[in-house]
C-alpha cells in the first residue's frame, strides 16, 4: 500500500473537529462523521445547528444516527 493510501485509510477515521479517532461515532444526515461529544459541543455553542464541513443547517441535532 503506497503512503497516499494509507494516510487516506487513516484519515477516514478521524474527527475533522478533534483530529482523533472517533468516540461514539456519529454521522449527519448529510453524510459526515464526527464524535458524538464534538458534534454536540459544536451544536451547543454555535446557534443553529449546521454541519462543520459542508454547512448543511439541520432543524434539530436529531440529525445524527449512530
């Protein structure tokens, strides 16, 4: 497996909020995903809820399924 492949594998298992690999997993309706605790904590101190990396605005943080 080359470098590129490899550090893409990783990259998949990781929080683009914390940088860590996930704890309690979530994902938003929009496809991304994030530990449960950051995504909360981004929803809880940022107004409306909306996705941190494409800013889709979710109505409710219901919008995350394990």
């Amino acid at each position: 497996m080359s470098f590129t492949s490899e550090r893409s594998s990783e990259e998949t298992f990781l929080c683009s909020i914390c940088l860590e690999v996930f704890s309690e997993p979530v994902t938003t309706s929009c496809g991304h995903n994030f530990c449960r605790r950051c995504i909360s904590h981004v929803w809880d101190t940022h107004g409306p809820c909306t996705c941190p990396l494409c800013k889709k605005v979710f109505h409710s943080s219901k919008s995350t399924h394990s």
